[in-house]
C-alpha cells in the first residue's frame, strides 16, 4: 500500500520512451531512424565481412591472409579518418564547388542534432530557392555513421585491383590519402551539394561516387604498383569458391541498406529501390551465366557470382528512379556489357592485357558504374525523380528529358574518371618516394607468410601448416572479378520550408497510408529472409555435400535464387496474390511498372464475406508499398525452390535444373500460395498456415521427394560415402539460416506488431527446443552428439513452428520444439531403414523429412495448439482457435485437409513438369560426369589449397587423402544424416 502511494505522489522518472523527453525530439522519427541504422549495419555487413571473405577466398591460398587484411585494414582506418575530418569534407558547408570544410564529426554538440546537408539546398534562376536542403529525420550520428558505410565499401573496392602485391606499408598510408583527396570530393560533388548535384547529374546511390571512383582508382593504382608474379597472374585459382559465394551472398542483401538507405526514409522510393536492386541483380546474374554456357559450353559459378556484382553496381545509379521493367533491362547489359569488355575485349587490348587488374574492378565497377549511369539517363521517370531530384522536372531521355540530362550523366562520369585518374596517380607516386610501392618477388615468390607471418589454413595432417618444402604441383586454374558498391542521394526539407522530396509526410514519397515503421521492418525482414537463401543455404549446400560437388551445389541454389525473382515479378507474384482466377489460382500479371508498385500493398482475394453476403474480413491491405511485398513474397518463394534443390544435389542435369525452376514456381508454388495466403479456397475454408509451414516446406519436401524419384539416384559410390566437405562453413551457413528465420516468421503478419514479436520468440525456442531433442536422441542411441545431428535439429525445429509461430504460446512452441526434435529423427533414423521407398528414393538431403515431415507436423500441431486470444490478431476468420483452446475436430480436419491439397498437388505437377522437361534434356547427369562431378559440370572446383593454391591434381591417391581432399572420401565411415540414407554404423532396436 505504500508502495502504491509513492507511485501515484512521484511523477515518473525520465526515460527514452516519453515522446516529449529529449532523447526523442519532435523531430526525430523512429521509423526513419531505424531503417537508416538497419541500412547503414546492411552496408557494414558486405564490407565486414562480405567483401573480406570474399577477396580472402577468390584469391590463391598464398594471398588469402593478405587480400582479407587489406579490406579489413581499409574498413577500419576508413572510420577514423572520417570521423575526424572526412565526413564534413563531403556532407558540411560548401568549401570549393566540389569540396566541403573538414571538421569533426566526434562530439555530442554536432551528433545528436537533427542531420543536415548544408549544401543541398538548391535554387533556381534569379536565386529563387526551388528545393529545400536535405534533413532526415533522425540524428546526425546516423547520418555519420550511414556515409561512412559507403565510404568504406569504396576503398575495400579499389583493393580489389591490388591484391597480390601491394606493400602492405603502402596500402596503409594510401588508404586515408585517397579517402581524403578523391572520394570527399566525388562525394561532395553529386550527393552533397557540390557542382555535379546542383547541375543535376543524377547518381541515385553511388553508381559514379562509389563504383566508377573505385574502379579508376584501382585501375590506376594497378598500373603504378605493377602486376604480380607472371606465375601468379597465369595460376590464381580462388583457394574457397564456398567462401567467396558467403561474401558474394553478404554482398547481394547487404545491398538492401545500400540501395535502401539511399532516400534516408523507408518510404516509397526506398521500397522500389530495394526491388529494382533485385531484380536488376538477379537478370544480370543469368544473362552472364547464359553467355558462359553458350560461349564456352559450361555455367560458371565465379562467372554467376560477376554477373550478380555488375547487376548490383549497374542498378545503383538509378534504383529509386526507374521502373522494374527498366531495372530488368538494366541488368540484361550489365550481364551482358561488363561480360563482354571483360571475356572479349580485355584480350585484344594492349593496354587492359598490360594492368594487372586482379578482381577486374574496372570491368564490373567501373564499366558497369557508367554504363548504369547512363541507362539511368535514359530510363529514370519523372514520377520517381519527383519524389527523390533536386532538380525540379527532372527526367530521363525516354520521358522527355531530352539529350540534356545524357549529356550531364556523361558530364559527371568524365569528372569522376579524371579526377580519379589524377589524384590516385599523385597520391601513389608522393608515397612511392617513401615506401615501395609492390612487394619484392621474393616476399612475392611466398606470399602471406611473407607479409603476415601468418597462413590462411591448417589442414595438413592433426592441424599444421602448409610445409613449404613439399614439391607443389603445377596446376591450372583461374580466378577472375569480385566487386561491390554503395552509397547516397540528397533531397529535401529545410526549417519548415517544403518543397518535393521523401521527407515531409504529406509529400508523394509519404503518401498518407505508408507506416514508415512497417515499411522499414519489411524491407529489413525480407532482407533476412533472402539472407537464409543467399548466401545462408548456398553455402550450407556447397558444404554439406562431397567434396566434388560442393560447387555444383551451391551453383543449383544460387541460379534458383536469381531465376526465381525474374518470373516472379514477370508474372509469379500476380498468381500467388493478385485478383482471383480460379478458387486455387490468381490472375498472372507483371510486377514491374511505377503505376503498381508505389501503390499501397493489397491482397485483392483476401476479403471474406460470411453466407448472408456480410463482409466478415476486409481485403489484407498493410501500410506500405506494393513494392515492399512484392519483394517480401518473392524471398518466401524463392527459399522453397531453393531447398526443394536439396532433394537433387549430386546427379541433376544443370539445364534441366534451370527448365524445371521456372515451370515449377508457376505451377506449383503459386498454386498453394494463392490457396493458402492469397485468398484461395483453403484461405476461406480456415486451413491456417501462418508462414510457410505447407506453402514452404511441405510443397518442397513432397516436390523434392518426387523429382528425386523421377531424376533417378547419384553414384553408388556417391550414395555410400557422402562425407561434409566443410563443417564450419556448414554451421555457418545453418547460423544464417537460423537467424534469418526472424524475417520469415516476423515478417508474416506485415507489419512489427504483437504478433511478429511472438513469433520471432517462438521461432528461436522452437528451434533450440528441437536441437537439444534431436542431440539428447543422437546421445542416447549412438553414444555421440552429431554437429550435423544438431544442424538437422535446428532446422526442423524452424520449420515445425512455422506454420503457427506467431499463433501459439510460448510453450506451446516448446513442446512443436520437442515433437520436431523426435519425430523427423525417428523417420529419418528409423523409420527410413524399413521403408523400401524411401531407401529407394534417393533424396540427397532428406529434405522430405526435415521439411516436409516438420512442416505437417507443424500445421497439425498449430491446429491443435493456436490460441484464441493471438488468432484473433491475426487470422481472417472470426473465432478461429486450435483444438485445445475450444476449436474441435474442425480445425484439425481443415488442417489435414490443406496437407492432403499441398500434397497431391506436388505428387502430380512435379511428375509431369519433369516428364516434359525430360523429353527435352536428360534430367540426370551421364555416370561418366557423375564420377567427375564439379570439374565436369562447370570447369571449377570448390578448393585450391595444394602448394601455393593449385586445384587438386586427380592423379593423386585419392584413399590416402582424408577430409576436404581429393573426391571428398574419408577413410572411415561418416555418419550422414542430411544425405537421406539413414545409414548408421550402430542398429537400434525398438
């Protein structure tokens, strides 16, 4: 009773939730302010580590340590410089036209203050203002910290070009030097008030400031420091190509925050910007890997990995600017472009053959930065520029723009170039006065441990380094390409003043149903999602398998990732959650123009009406763009293609494998979306399936199940021993998978409410539940705890919440936790031995018991298990409830029923898309190839770590070799679960 007095006496204590105390000023919104901390950590994650890992793996083994360090040294002192002049050099008050006054950005005086571009305001003729000065709604400390990313990203860029011979001294004094007399001023020019911005040359996220500037830079750099040993330029096999798809994937999303973050709001530009990235990603990433197989017979997957990089930098200058059918066509000619100047026309140059450009930056930053920065010329609309220009009226070509604004585009690129040009050439030529500038060939001859005293790997016999007195083979290989890029555009407010920009909340880019808050949390939770598929399980596959087929793995999930997004927004996403055509179908249509896709998001088919015609339901309509969900769907769509892949992995022809994805999502995936999500008829019946667990992982448990019983089994030899080639990169990529799950769970009530907060707690108890049950099963009948047992766990755990995650108490999602711990292991590990089926079916991970097992148990259990109280946040149909909670045998018998659908209808289109597709291309590989694997199916294999970094020579003896070597064969068996074969070296009796 005292304690209640005192309460109601004293006034509350200030805090930071009180929306009028001063750690929430009026203008701070913390929609904005999120999404810009959620971008700017995006950015991070594909310098540090994306692009680390990458430059460490696609590299020969002796450079690894080296290429790692320098991007990560570049990262680091990029911050340090920044902080301390850098950033106001390229964000404060106008110095030169194409420079700002340095100053600190280090105290709270200057951090915690609305953020402000003070250059940016821009007046017409007569001095008339005609746009306001940029300022976000949030802190300058975001601001800081955003621009730094993007800063940071360009420098660990133009080290791509050096790698393999750069005095590590040198690297260390040039890299604050070039921040500070090249990109401040690229910078500054286009994105922060200088002369190239008021002129309005248009370089929506760093198409010119970030790519074009790298790829000059690094170019030149390449010229003044040297080539690299002859031997190393004719031999320099990526050591890790598993490692550099992770850096390659961190990179793809990472590109979210870049693209994202450009407006400095989650509003509608941000939406189109995220997609267009994708897309354009995407359509370059299969226009190169298409001329690869038709120029040289086989589909690369560095080749992929290049194609997605100058997709990403093509897009960048205009990604908020254009339509989807533009962005499209942007990444057909950054496939297309880029792939020619680097695959044909650097071999007839003199000058290209002579710079020992290693990564090829200047092919996929520099070719591919101004080649979209003059598609954006042409192709940016009026409508778009109006939300995001400072320039009233601007527009491409195409939309009226006239020859003027290609003429600025190329204005722009040709300062860039020279600039860069100039100032690289004197900053290398002052510090080779000091410091040389390449290494001597001796420390050269040896590599890492020269530079570093440290090598990459430890794997020789119990764990010791590479004995450098050993003979090393002569082998060939090839390694080419990794690039990158980032970064930001200014707009509009100033003090009360309005004027077109992303900023004032009654302004197009704010329209009055757009919930910053939910748009943000989309776009990041769509983002987690395509970072469980890429790079998540592109390298949970590349490593769960032989050795031989690491690459071709990973080649299979990757191409489903990229050709998913393509139909998607052509015609998929219309069939999934567009106007009803039939009860289990909607109305194919594109997802491409401006017109669809900055209007709000709806599920036309959603709206239930009771019998006397009432309306019971209102159509699903979330608070943000039809850009935003187009995105959010297509991750969710994309994931189920890609661990359908998994029932195949060792034996699919690759070109059947890109016939069937495509019909696949069509006829398949959109079916049970639209049935089940989009307003079909399990939707209105009650079958609940709250995020995936019929839609996702049942339709590809049953799919793979029976593509694998039509594609036929692998080798016998492959099906006996099936070793992991890499474990931790394994677990790695099962964190990714895990962590990533709170996009998919969280993301599937549209918006951060209650529900996704449920959800995302219940995913993780779900799926910790479910691994410690799976290891306590692996104890007690096998006497050890398996790694790969755990990763299984985890996954079904994932899986068996799914379809009630955000329905369901939280110990409830313990006990799904428990069931999916026990009941897959037992049809895997038991059941699996006895059944002449499923020892027939050759179902190289077992996805059809960890995906499909799990996700019936799942939506059977939800239907027993959702409560009351969460369904009716969430679900469509009034009174909704599981068994337990008053719900009956109904509910129950509606959820087998929607299991009955799914199944039946995998069984069958699955059979007869492969039967077609088999008239036309063989569906499995010929044994000859089997044998082979990797090197057959795409010229590249996964490791280079023999000697110095040769690939593996064949003619070794291959018994004698343990782990990772040679065909992926250990000397004693290996217990492994994710091949489907259930085998055990101990007999259980039940």
């Amino acid at each position: 009773m005292h304690y209640a007095s005192t309460k109601m006496a004293s006034p509350p204590e200030p805090g930071p939730y009180m929306p009028d105390l001063p750690a929430v000023p009026a203008w701070l919104n913390k929609g904005d302010n999120a999404w810009q901390l959620v971008a700017a950590t995006f950015v991070g994650l594909q310098s540090m580590p994306g692009l680390v890992v990458l430059y460490g793996s696609i590299v020969k083994k002796k450079w690894a340590v080296n290429s790692a360090f320098m991007a990560m040294y570049a990262y680091a002192s990029t911050l340090i410089v920044w902080v301390l002049v850098g950033f106001r050099m390229a964000f404060g008050e106008r110095l030169l036209p194409f420079w700002a006054k340095a100053g600190p950005a280090l105290t709270q005086d200057f951090l915690i203050h609305r953020a402000v571009f003070p250059a940016t305001a821009h007046y017409g003729r007569g001095g008339v203002l005609e746009t306001p000065r940029t300022e976000p709604y949030y802190a300058e400390a975001s601001l800081v910290l955003f621009e730094f990313e993007f800063a940071a990203i360009t420098l660990v860029l133009l080290a791509g070009s050096l790698l393999g011979r750069m005095n590590i001294k040198a690297w260390m004094a040039f890299t604050p030097l070039w921040l500070l007399f090249s990109y401040t001023v690229g910078a500054f020019s286009l994105w922060g008030g200088g002369f190239l911005y008021q002129w309005g040359v248009i370089d929506y996220s760093g198409g010119y400031v970030i790519h074009l500037s790298s790829g000059i830079a690094g170019f030149t750099a390449a010229y003044w420091v040297g080539p690299r040993l002859k031997s190393d330029r004719d031999r320099f096999s990526p050591n890790n190509i598993l490692l550099m798809i992770a850096g390659g994937g961190l990179l793809w999303l990472g590109w979210a925050g870049f693209n994202g973050g450009a407006p400095y709001a989650p509003n509608v530009t941000a939406s189109v910007a995220v997609l267009n990235t994708n897309v354009s990603a995407a359509t370059s990433l299969l226009a190169w890997t298409c001329l690869d197989v038709i120029f040289f017979g086989k589909p690369s997957v560095i080749g992929a990995v290049q194609g997605m990089m100058t997709g990403l930098v093509c897009v960048t200058p205009g990604a908020g600017l254009v339509h989807t059918w533009s962005a499209m066509l942007m990444g057909m000619f950054a496939g297309i472009v880029p792939w020619f100047t680097m695959m044909i026309l650097h071999k007839k140059s003199s000058l290209l053959m002579k710079v020992d450009d290693t990564l090829a930056v200047f092919h996929t930053h520099a070719v591919a930065g101004v080649l979209g920065g003059i598609l954006t010329g042409l192709l940016a609309t009026p409508e778009l520029c109006a939300l995001d220009s400072p320039i009233p009226g601007a527009r491409g070509v195409f939309y009226g723009g006239g020859l003027v604004q290609i003429g600025k585009q190329l204005g722009g690129a040709l300062f860039v170039t020279v600039w860069n040009l100039v100032v690289t050439s004197a900053i290398l030529l002052c510090i080779g006065l000091f410091i040389p500038l390449r290494m001597p060939d001796d420390q050269l001859m040896i590599g890492d441990d020269a530079a570093h005293g440290e090598e990459a790997y430890a794997l020789w016999g119990d764990g010791e380094k590479f004995d450098v007195t050993r003979p090393e083979t002569t082998r060939t290989g090839g390694a080419s390409g990794a690039a990158m890029e980032d970064t930001v555009e200014q707009r509009l407010t100033n003090m009360g003043a309005r004027g077109p920009g992303p900023y004032a909340p009654d302004l197009p880019a704010v329209p009055a149903w757009l919930n910053k808050g939910d748009n943000a949390w989309q776009l990041a939770a769509a983002t987690f999602v395509g970072i469980q598929s890429m790079p998540g399980l592109v390298v949970l596959y590349g490593s769960i398998v032989k050795k031989k087929w690491a690459v071709n793995s990973a080649f299979m999930a990757l191409y489903a990732y990229a050709s998913t997004l393509i139909v998607w927004v052509l015609v998929g996403f219309g069939m999934a959650f567009g106007d009803r055509l039939l009860p289990f179908w909607g109305k194919a249509g594109p997802a491409l123009a401006q017109d669809f896709l900055v209007a709000r998001a709806s599920f036309p088919a959603t709206e239930r009406r009771g019998a006397d015609g009432a309306l019971v339901a209102p159509r699903t309509e979330p608070y943000y763009p039809e850009a935003s969900l187009v995105l959010f769907e297509f991750e969710l769509a994309a994931i189920t293609l890609v661990l359908l892949a998994g029932s195949l992995l060792g034996r699919m022809n690759i070109r059947a494998w890109m016939a069937f994805t495509p019909l696949w999502l069509l006829l398949s995936y959109t079916i049970c979306a639209f049935s089940l999500w989009g307003g079909g008829f399990l939707y209105h019946w009650g079958v609940i399936d709250y995020s995936g667990g019929y839609v996702v992982h049942l339709s590809s448990g049953v799919a793979g199940f029976t593509a694998a019983y039509w594609v036929g089994p692998r080798l016998k030899s492959d099906r006996e021993r099936f070793a992991p080639n890499n474990i931790l990169l394994m677990i790695a990529g099962g964190g990714l998978l895990w962590l990533g799950w709170a996009g998919f769970n969280g993301g599937a009530p549209y918006a951060p409410n209650i529900t996704a907060s449920v959800a995302v707690l219940n995913t993780n108890v779900s799926a910790a539940t479910s691994l410690l049950t799976w290891t306590c099963l692996d104890v007690i009948f096998f006497g050890k705890p398996s790694v790969i047992g755990a990763v299984q766990g985890m996954m079904t755990g994932l899986v068996c919440v799914t379809a009630g995650a955000g329905l369901v108490h939280t110990w409830s999602a313990i006990l799904m936790g428990v069931c999916a711990g026990s009941v897959p292991w037992f049809t895997m590990m038991i059941l699996h031995k006895r059944s002449a089926l499923l020892q027939k079916v050759d179902d190289t991970l077992a996805v059809f018991h960890t995906h499909a097992v799990a996700g019936f148990l799942g939506g059977v259990l939800t239907g027993l298990l959702a409560t009351p109280d969460l369904m009716a946040l969430h679900s469509h149909s009034p009174g909704a409830r599981g068994a337990f909670y008053g719900g009956g045998v109904a509910q129950v018998g509606k959820q087998l029923g929607g299991a009955l659908f799914v199944v039946a209808w995998n069984v069958a289109v699955t059979t007869a898309i492969l039967l077609g597709v088999g008239l036309v291309v063989p569906l499995r590989m010929p044994d000859d190839q089997l044998r082979i694997g990797d090197d057959a199916a795409h010229g590249e294999e996964a490791y280079a770590l023999w000697g110095d970094g040769e690939r593996f020579d064949a003619t070794r003896n291959e018994a004698a070799r343990a782990g990772a070597w040679g065909n992926g064969v250990r000397e004693e068996t290996v217990d492994h679960r994710l091949a489907g074969m259930g085998a055990r070296g101990v007999t259980i009796q039940l």
